[in-house]
C-alpha cells in the first residue's frame, strides 16, 4: 500500500519534472542574455556574470581553468563554507563514532600481494594527489578531488594496517593547520589587499605552475585537509582494533 | 527549444531524483534511504551542470577561445555540492551505525521517516 | 568607532574551530572556557555591527576584491543585523548551561562554534548560494548537535533531520539552478532587479522550490516532520540552541526569499497558506502531547507558523510583529528546552526556576508585558485593520489551546519531589529571563530597529 | 553531435538501471556497488557536458570515496535489508 502510493507520487514527480525541464525551463545562453547590474552602485553591464569570468580570469586571477578560477578566486567564500562543511560532518562522526570505534574483531592479515603491492603503489597514488591539487589553476582538478586521491591512499593504508590503523593524531593536527592556514590566507588578504580572500600576490606568467597569485597556496591547503578529513572519515568508520 | 544533447541528460536527472524520493518515501532500511539520498543528489547535480551547458561548446580551460566556452559557473557549483553530499552522507552513516548499535537493526518504525 | 569587517564575524569563529582541536590537546578542560571566550567575542562583534547598522544604514562588503554580483557580496540589514545580535549573545548564554557537566568533548564545542558562525552567515549573506552553504553547514552542525547524546531517540531524531534536510538542500539547489538558468546571476538584488524577466512558471516554481528547501530549517510545513522526534532525541542545551542559532536563521532566509528575492504575490498567498497551516497542526498536535519536549517543538513549529503568517501579511506593522515574536520565541523557548530536563515534576518547587520559567511560559502564551505579547498584538492590530477576522479568531484559539496545554505543563512541574537543574543550567536561564524582561519593559529598544528592518524589508531592502 | 546525444542516450540507460536495482535489491552491498557504477556514468555523463573538473571530482569523491566508506558501514552493520 505504502509502496503503491511511493510510487505514484514518485512517477507524478518524474513526469511533472521532466515536463518542467524539458519545456519550461530551457536554459538560456550566457552569450545571449543575463546583462547583469551592479546593486550597489547601480552600474549596468551588457553581457551576464559567466561571460565576464570567462573573459577577464586571465587578467583577474591569472588562472588557465576558469572553475578553479571562480571556485578559489570569484567565489572563494563558497569554498571556505564548503570545506567548512566538510570538516563540520567529519567532527560531527567522530563525536558520534567516539565510544563506537574501539572494538574487538578478527583481525584479518592482509595478504602478500596486496602488502608488497602497497609499499610501491602508495608513494604514487600520493604524488598523483598532489599533482591534481597543486596544478588545480592550470589543469581540470583541483583541492578536492586531489585530496580524494590521497585519502584513496590512506585507504590502502588502512588496508594494509588492520590493526592500528591511520595515525589519528597527526591526522587532526593535519586538517586543523591547513583550515587554519585558509582562514589566515583570507584574512591577510583583508590586511595586505582590501577584502577577505582578496588576491595579494603577483600573477605571475599565465600558464606557469607559479602563477595565480593564492590560488595554488588555497588549494594545497585544501588538498591537505579534504586528504586528513576523508582519511579520518574512513579510520572512523572502519574502528580500530583492540586487544 | 532545449538543445538536442540536454534531452537524456534531463531525462536522467529527473529519473534519479524521482527513484531516489520512491526510495525515502518507501524504505525503512536506514542505509537504503541514505543510497535514495545519494541518487537525489546526484540528479540534482546533473540538472545543474546541463543549466550551463553550450551546444558545441568546450571545457572552460585555457584553450584561445572564449566564445565557445560552456558556462562554468553551475560547474563551480555542482563542485560544492558533491562535497556536501559525500558529507551528508558520511555523516548519515555515521548515525545509522549509531543507532545500529543502540538497536540491533538497520530498520526504522514502521511508519519510515514520514511519521508526522 | 572602526567600521569592522562584517566577514569577521564568520571567520574568526571558523578559524577558532579549526584551532580548538589543537587546544584539545594541549588541555581538554581549556576547550569549554576557550569556546565560551569565542562566542563572547563573535557577541561583542555583533552588538558592534548592530551599532554600525543602526547609525550608518545597510552595510555592504565584497569579498574576494571584486564588484557583485561577479564576487560574492555580504550584506547586512537591520533584520539581519537584529538577528545577528539575536544569535550571538544567545548562543554564549545557553552555551553557559554546559559548564559543570562532567563529559567534556571537544568536538561537541567545535560543532556549537561552527553552527554558530553559520547561522549568522545565513543573516549576513548576499548570495543565493552563499546561503546555501551556510545552510549546510548550519544543517549538519545540526545533525551532530542532535545526535550527540547517543542515545537510540537521538540517533532516530537526528537521522529523519538529515533525511527531511537533504532533501530540503535538494530543492534549494533545484530553486538556484532555475534561477541560475534564466538570470545567470545568484545576487539577491542582481536577482531581485531582472526576476520579472523570468516566466511565470518558472519564477513560480523556482519560488516553490527555494520554500519548501528553506521550511526545513525553519520549520514550515511540508518537511519539518523531523522537528519533534529531533527535539525529542536532542539534550536539552542542543534543543535550546536549535531554537536560538538554526530556526531563526532559517525564518530569516524565508523573509529575504519573499520580501527580496521573488516579491510575487503568489508567494505571500502561499506563505499565509503554509503559515496558518503549519501554525494550526503544530499548537492541535502539541496539545496531544504527553512528553514535554516533544510537547515544546510541536509548539515552537506553531511559533513559527505564527512568524511566517506575521511575514507574509506585508505591512509594516505585521513585520515588527514578527521581529517581536522571533525574538520572543528564541528567548522563552531556550529557557523552556533548558528547564525541560527529566521534566516529570517537582522542578518548580525551585524558586530560581520557577521564576525564568514561568516568565517564559507567559511570553509564549502572550501575556504582556513580554515580547511575545508585543508580538501578538501588533500582530493583531495588523489583521484588525484589514478585516481579516477568521485569521484572528484562528490566532484566538491557537492561544487558548496554547493556554491550556502550558497551564498543564506547568501543573505538572509543581508537583511531585524536589528535583534541580545544575548550578550553570540556573545561571543561563536566569541571564535569558533577564533580557525577556528587559525587552518587556523597555519594548522601545526592539521597536525602533524593528520598524527600520520592516520598512527595509518593504522597500525590497536586506 | 549526434555522437554525443546517442553516448548521453546509452549513459541514461546506464544511470538509471543501477539506480532502480540499487533501490530494489535487498543486498545492500550491491546496492552500494551499483549506485557507485551509477555515480561512475554520472562522472562520464558530465565529461560529455564539458565538465572536465565536475567529472573528476564525482569519479573520486562521488564514486570512490562513499563507495569505500558504505563498505564499511556495511561491515560494521548488517548486508541484508529486511
């Protein structure tokens, strides 16, 4: 009965959805419309937000990837709430997973292949991570799925370790110096430049690995923390073993 | 009229976001809701990148040609809202192991999570 | 006097968090007082800004050194700046009520601080997403705060508040992406200016959208079935905390939704409709009720109701109404989740708590000199002007039954043996009752800031 | 062009499917794998939108990462729904 009316409520809301995109609400170009205005000053432009960042990110933030551009630069107040988030949900399972996480289980050895395999494949994994996060203003990638990359590594980590797993402690100290070091690169942005966040290093040459002002420095603290967060989600969701 | 390619893309955003709704309204399996969750997120997301999309349009990276570059602002956004999801359901694991613990059952009340 | 940042108001309390596990370590009894040391700062921070507000107007800042709506923009109203002011000398005072307590967990501070800081991002924000994600990171911090008793209530409360708020979060991001899709812009005046461009179907549903997500938090009807079993689930500082920090914020994103961001009329038919809905259910199902905190968030869903009928009647009078019963309802109910520990009796016996509860129980009825009676009379005054009597005598009889079902609440709390809160829960609700009489007798203090936020809000304003 | 509407038509098919059998199945653990295939053609669904970073960061966090961790919530919990 429940499940009847789930699914004839569910099916409305497939069909009335798609009909509602597929006719209402095409989106438009951003070439073609979108002429935005300043609020403030009251200052009216002709042409739309997205074609501005398009066009001015060479000069504004010196960055060759547009999204991190306005991931970092543009719109870096979003980044800090979203790391922030991320950081919240991680201290939020721990809180929860704290009398949880010590527990008696078979231990069970890894095998040898995956052991050996490990010790070789890790110090890659590790560098392709820092490669994504460091390289995220010129190439697609960035903080986040560079800090992914790592924590894939600190998965196999935990695979290898099943008995002490990752070394929680670090890990903390990690993630708490790298949102520290993003909040203090934005608020030296209120000292040195005008506003929060603001850029206040030279651009450097476009395309160049040290180009983009604080670009490159926001996303290595970012990998650094998306990396220890998702690590320490995975060690708190796995428990450590006790003898 | 949308262009040609955001036909399937549409169809797929609405299709997970109705199964995932079917699956929180009936599920009572706490890990099965947070797997709906997971598939209305992803809807969501694919619905906001087509928002941006650019018939023939290209990767808005450094390539010489601004003119055809896709919006990347919703890119921007789905970027944020992936996180937040992985977080969400991090966090949502955490609860149904919690509660797990306390119970000896993944399953809710027989009413679900529509109990009033 | 410097103008501060209004951004610090946000950032410090984050850089603060991201530093109390380092204080953890070196001494996990600093952490308490260390957390209580942030939030009073944030607190001196906002009566700064409100200050700031109230002499110089709305208080603009970029962020990220570019003009909007290309860069991010903070803005902060009088509503908004009220609200601030609400947020972070409430959350000080009922954070005091932990002091004392034996568990002692970091995290849990960590997660009071952040929810703190996001809640007064959300009345500080210019930017549609921008709100987004501090309604996130509010909702989550949220989670953890319900959940952390540890308990099988409090892990099934918490777990439909995630449910009901991702889907929520879900619908907002559909709202962004339709208007995102016709107006390439997420600034609330960007949008407010071009919203007429919009199809009607569209605006409409984009509007639909973005109040059913945002009711979540705010406790509007469709999806706020989490708010009883989360408030059942949750300690009684957390459950005083919700009605302080995320509730408010969230009724606050519903008046910039309607006032600034998608004037329609349409909108405000449909919030009266959700108002007088959400407010009817929540006063008849919290009469039924036999546990006392589920008995207090059925009513404060019926508060809410009454703050967004307040919202939608779009007069002057009828938005200094819902200033005043905000302000009220965050004071009495976090009095009320504060005394409402192993409620079963004998808890009024205590003079010290009778006291701040009894003066909460008659703010929320409406009895005067309070502000929920100021509330409720402005209120009043509004309807009567415009002839609209079946609202009132709605309003009329939510009152009674509110009467009656708080009458017996407090019957209950006089009989039976002696029982006592801890030494710090009495000092926090004592300080809350003191400014519920403080604002009770000198209402002009409130008033005058509410009469400039509603012309703001009228004018299309923050 | 039309390449990519009849790839975008093939990834519908391969989103949904594991979508309706990740919601149906009373294995929870394939139901994890699955929605992780789903996020996985997800990833090359916004590939063909031109979302080169939206793509990678939905293959490592959006597929890998909640795979690996409803793993072991899984572990820690019970396979079967009831």
């Amino acid at each position: 009965m429940k499940k009847a009316l789930a699914a004839v409520i569910s099916i409305a809301i497939f069909i009335v959805l798609s009909y509602f995109f597929l006719t209402g609400s095409a989106p438009i170009d951003y070439l073609k419309g979108g002429n935005y205005t300043d609020p403030i000053t009251g200052e009216q432009y002709n042409h739309s937000v997205p074609q501005q960042y398009v066009e001015d990110t060479k000069n504004d933030t010196g960055a060759s990837n547009v999204v991190t551009a306005i991931v970092v630069e543009y719109r870096g107040f979003d980044t800090l709430g979203e790391v922030t988030v991320l950081f919240t949900a991680a201290t939020g399972l721990a809180l929860l997973l704290d009398e949880l996480k010590r527990r008696t289980l078979p231990v069970v050895d890894p095998n040898f292949i995956l052991k050996s395999a490990v010790k070789v494949v890790l110090p890659f994994i590790i560098l392709v991570g820092a490669y994504i996060f460091i390289h995220g203003h010129l190439t697609p990638g960035g903080g986040f799925p560079g800090g992914a990359v790592i924590a894939a590594g600190f998965l196999l980590m935990i695979l290898v370790h099943t008995t002490r797993g990752l070394p929680e402690r670090k890990l903390s100290i990690t993630e708490s110096l790298a949102g520290i070091s993003y909040v203090l690169i934005g608020l030296l942005g209120l000292v040195f430049a005008n506003e929060f966040l603001q850029n206040y290093l030279p651009l450097g040459n476009f395309t160049m690995l040290f180009s983009a002002g604080i670009i490159p420095l926001i996303y290595i603290a970012i990998g650094f923390k998306v990396g220890s967060e998702l690590g320490g989600i995975m060690h708190n969701l796995k428990g450590v073993h006790e003898e | 009229m949308i262009p040609e390619l955001l036909q399937p893309v549409f169809v797929i955003s609405a299709a997970l976001l109705s199964i995932g709704l079917y699956g929180v309204m009936s599920k009572r399996n706490m890990l099965k809701i947070i797997i709906s969750l997971g598939l209305v997120d992803t809807g969501v997301n694919v619905l906001i990148v087509a928002m941006g999309y650019l018939p023939g349009g290209t990767a808005p990276i450094e390539n010489g040609n601004y003119a055809l570059y896709v919006d990347p602002v919703p890119q921007a956004l789905v970027l944020t809202a992936i996180v937040i999801g992985v977080s969400v359901m991090a966090l949502a694991l955490a609860v149904a192991m919690g509660y797990y613990r306390k119970t000896g059952t993944l399953e809710l009340d027989k009413e679900g999570v529509m109990k009033w | 006097m410097v103008a501060l940042p209004p951004v610090l108001l946000i950032a410090l309390p984050l850089l603060f968090a991201f530093l109390a596990p380092l204080v953890g370590m070196v001494s996990r009894r600093m952490v308490k007082l260390y957390t209580l040391l942030v939030l009073i700062l944030n607190a001196l921070l906002s009566i700064l800004l409100f200050i700031n507000v109230m002499a110089n107007g709305v208080v603009y800042e970029q962020l990220s050194g570019f003009y909007p709506p290309v860069g991010i923009l903070l803005s902060v109203g009088y509503l908004g700046a009220i609200l601030a002011v609400l947020i972070n000398v409430l959350s000080p005072v009922v954070y005091l009520s932990y002091f004392g307590e034996a568990e002692n967990s970091v995290k849990f501070s960590m997660l009071y601080m952040l929810v703190t800081a996001s809640s007064t991002g959300i009345v500080i924000t210019g930017d549609l997403f921008n709100m987004f994600v501090f309604f996130e990171i509010t909702a989550v911090g949220s989670y953890g705060l319900v959940a952390s008793l540890r308990t099988k209530e409090a892990f099934e409360g918490s777990f439909k508040y995630i449910v009901l708020g991702s889907i929520g979060s879900a619908f907002i991001l559909m709202g962004i992406a339709t208007i995102y899709g016709y107006l390439k812009t997420l600034n609330f005046y960007d949008i407010a200016l071009r919203i007429d461009t919009m199809p009607e179907t569209a605006r409409l549903m984009s509007f639909i959208f973005l109040i059913v997500g945002i009711g979540v938090e705010a406790e509007i009807f469709p999806l706020n079935g989490w708010v009883p079993d989360a408030y059942q689930g949750a300690s009684n500082r957390v459950a005083s905390f919700l009605s302080v920090g995320p509730s408010k914020a969230g009724i606050y994103a519903i008046a910039r939704l309607i006032f600034t961001l998608i004037p329609i009329m349409s909108g405000f038919e449909l919030s009266l409709l959700l108002g007088i809905f959400t407010l009817v259910v929540g006063e008849l199902a919290a009469l039924r009720q036999r546990d006392v905190k589920r008995m207090l968030a059925y009513s404060s869903i019926g508060q809410m109701g009454l703050i967004l009928i307040a919202l939608s009647l779009h007069s002057e009078t009828a938005l200094v109404a819902a200033v005043f019963l905000m302000v009220g309802h965050a004071l009495a109910k976090s009095i009320l989740f504060i005394g409402s520990r192993d409620y079963s009796g004998g808890l009024l016996r205590n003079p010290l708590i009778a006291g701040p509860l009894f003066l909460g129980v008659l703010s929320i009825v409406g009895m005067p000199p309070f502000p929920g009676f100021w509330g409720k009379w402005y209120l009043m005054v509004d309807l009567a002007s415009r002839g609209a009597w079946t609202i009132i005598l709605l309003i009329v009889f939510t009152a009674i039954v509110e009467g009656v079902y708080y009458s017996r609440y407090l019957f209950r709390g006089l009989n039976g043996e002696i029982r006592t809160l801890t030494k710090s829960e009495i000092a926090s609700i004592i300080i809350l009752a003191s400014i519920l009489i403080l604002i009770g007798l000198f209402p002009q203090y409130l008033y005058d800031p509410a009469v400039m936020a509603a012309r703001s809000l009228l004018g299309g304003g923050p | 062009m039309m390449l990519f509407t009849f790839i975008a038509w093939v990834l519908a098919v391969l989103v949904i499917a594991p979508a309706i059998y990740a919601v149906e199945t009373k294995d929870l653990l394939s139901a994890a794998i699955a929605v992780g295939f789903a996020d996985l053609a997800a990833a090359i669904l916004f590939l063909v939108l031109q979302a080169p970073d939206v793509a990678i960061t939905q293959a490592a966090i959006g597929a890998g990462i909640t795979l690996a961790i409803f793993v072991y919530a899984i572990r820690r919990t019970e396979r079967w729904e009831k």
